[in-house]
C-alpha cells in the first residue's frame, strides 16, 4: 500500500524523484504502471491539468483529473483547486507535442480507482490510517485518505474536549492519524480521532493535585468554566469574571476524581494569546481497535466507542 497515501506525502520520496529523473525513467515508470506525484501548474481553460515533472511537462486530461468527472458526480472545482499541489498520477501515454516536445499522458483517475480497490476498499471499521488535512470547515475537518480521496472526521470526533471549530485542533496540510468509524452506503469511509488521544487516565497521568499548569478556555457556564488541558481532558474551573472561550490560561489543580472523570480548577490568570497549533500526541499509532473505552474502571459511568463491521461505531455513554 505504498502508493496509496495522502497525496503530498510521495512526491519527495527517493523512488518517486529518481522515476521523474529523464526520459528513460519516465519510460521505465510508464511500462512498469508506477504511481507517481508531481505538482500541476495550470488547469488551461478546457480543465486540463498541465503537471510540472521537472525535464518536461505532462498534461491530465479533464477526464482522467478525478474520478466523477466523467459521470458529472465531481464538479470541475476538484480539478481548479489541483493547482499548485501534487497530484499522484500514472503514466498512459509518452507522446510528443507540436513542437516536437515530450509531452506524457497521466491520469490520476485510474489511481484512484486502483486506491479504491486494493486499498480503501479493503478498510474495516477499526483500522488506524494516515491523513492529510485538506479544508476545515464548521462542522468537521476533510482529510485526503489516499490520492486525493475525501473524507470527513466530523468535529465531535475530533476530541473529546469540545472545540468551536476544527482549527483548533488542525491546521491545512498537516498529516494525522485517524481510525474508520463508519463504511457507508458506496464505500464512502467516515473517521473519527478521538479515540488515538488517551483515555482519562492516562491523559490525567500527566498532571497532579497542586500543580499549577496550562489549559484553553473552551466554555464559560454560569456554574464554571471549562479549561482544556489535553485533548482528551478538560476541568472545570470555579467562575470567574473576565473569562472567555477562546484563552490561553494558568490553572491551578485542585483535584483530580477519577470515578467521577473529574478535574476541579482554579484559574489563576487568562489571556489572548495565539499559539501555534500542535502535534496530536497519538497514544494508539497504528493497526487496529474493535473498542476504546475513555472512562477508567473504577468510574460509574462508560464512555467508550465499539467498533462494528456491520454498522456505524456505537458510542456509548451509560451507567453500570
């Protein structure tokens, strides 16, 4: 499975850089059926994309842009918004132009077909796969899954402490880890995030009773306050005036109960301030999970996801 990563995550590779070398390896990469990545230029005024493979330039034509562009089912914006990023792509023709130039035929739509058939294809609920962030918007993030195929982890996936919008967790282009929630009608795969950051304890164990450490406002209640303090752990802080979504702060931990999955907090000071987006620390890398439970054993409540090969993931939350 190789070849079918994010796109962007082959192009700098040895293997892909020695293939686009010449013309002999181009050749070489066209009767072997390679995949490859280079970056398209110019989508021309017919929705070709012109590909930049460094000795020469090679043209996709609208067609083989995408898969659904043929059918209609893919607007013709998959194909725009292309340019200035890799493309993966495979080589279906080395011709030469009408000055005598060469001039490579690619399609990235038969690699994503084959992505689709000997990679995504075979994905179970459960499985641990590489993304690539690719747009945000208020109700999720949209990751590359594999040459340029989309899919969406929806922002209560994202962690379970509750963030107003996607950007503040991911930034565009940055590469993740994800696990298959859902294999819907079609093939299409749903993702969910949550479940690589730790469960509450073994986010907890990063912190003590009299600590003072830093945390994000994420909510303002009439009974509190909200701080995250990972990902995967927020408290509540005693209200205080002056507070609000959004800041950076310094809390002091009263207390941490793990029966009752609770942090209690005291905010010593809140701030505007605008950090950079970090890493997510990924406590499951890879491979495969049937059920993530968050909550610790000794806690009367369950929260945890069960992975289904038959339906969507359940999430559970119940009392024993």
């Amino acid at each position: 499975m190789l070849f079918f990563k994010p796109e962007g995550q082959l192009i700098d590779t040895p293997q892909n850089r020695a293939m686009l070398r010449c013309s002999a390896t181009l050749q070489e990469a066209f009767l072997a059926g390679k995949v490859l990545e280079a970056r398209a230029v110019i989508c021309d005024s017919e929705h070709n994309l012109i590909v930049d493979l460094g000795f020469c330039r090679g043209i996709i034509p609208r067609e083989e842009c995408a898969i659904g562009i043929r059918d209609g089912s893919t607007r013709d914006i998959a194909i725009i918004s292309r340019v200035n990023k890799p493309v993966c792509f495979t080589i279906t023709d080395i011709g030469r132009d009408v000055h005598g130039n060469l001039a490579p035929v690619l399609s990235r739509r038969m690699v994503q077909e084959q992505c689709l058939a000997q990679y995504i294809g075979s994905l179970r609920c459960g499985d641990i796969i590489d993304c690539r962030v690719t747009h945000l918007e208020p109700f999720g993030c949209f990751v590359d899954i594999g040459c340029g195929i989309a899919s969406l982890i929806p922002i209560d996936c994202i962690s379970i402490s509750r963030i107003s919008h996607p950007s503040d967790r991911f930034r565009v282009g940055q590469d993740i880890r994800a696990v298959v929630k859902a294999i819907e009608p079609g093939g299409r795969i749903s993702l969910s995030h949550k479940e690589l950051l730790g469960t509450w304890e073994e986010n907890a164990d990063h912190f003590c009773c009299g600590q003072t450490v830093a945390g994000t406002v994420r909510s303002v209640e009439e009974y509190g306050i909200f701080v995250e303090l990972t990902p995967n752990l927020a408290g509540l802080a005693e209200p205080k005036e002056g507070v609000s979504p959004g800041q950076q702060a310094s809390v002091y931990i009263k207390n941490l109960i793990p029966e009752k999955m609770k942090v209690k907090l005291i905010i010593v000071d809140s701030f505007d301030a605008a950090y950079q987006t970090t890493a997510p620390e990924y406590y499951i890398t890879g491979g495969h999970i049937d059920r993530w439970r968050y909550s610790p054993a000794c806690s009367s409540r369950v929260i945890e996801t069960v992975f289904d090969e038959q339906e969507e993931a359940a999430e559970v939350s119940a009392a024993l």
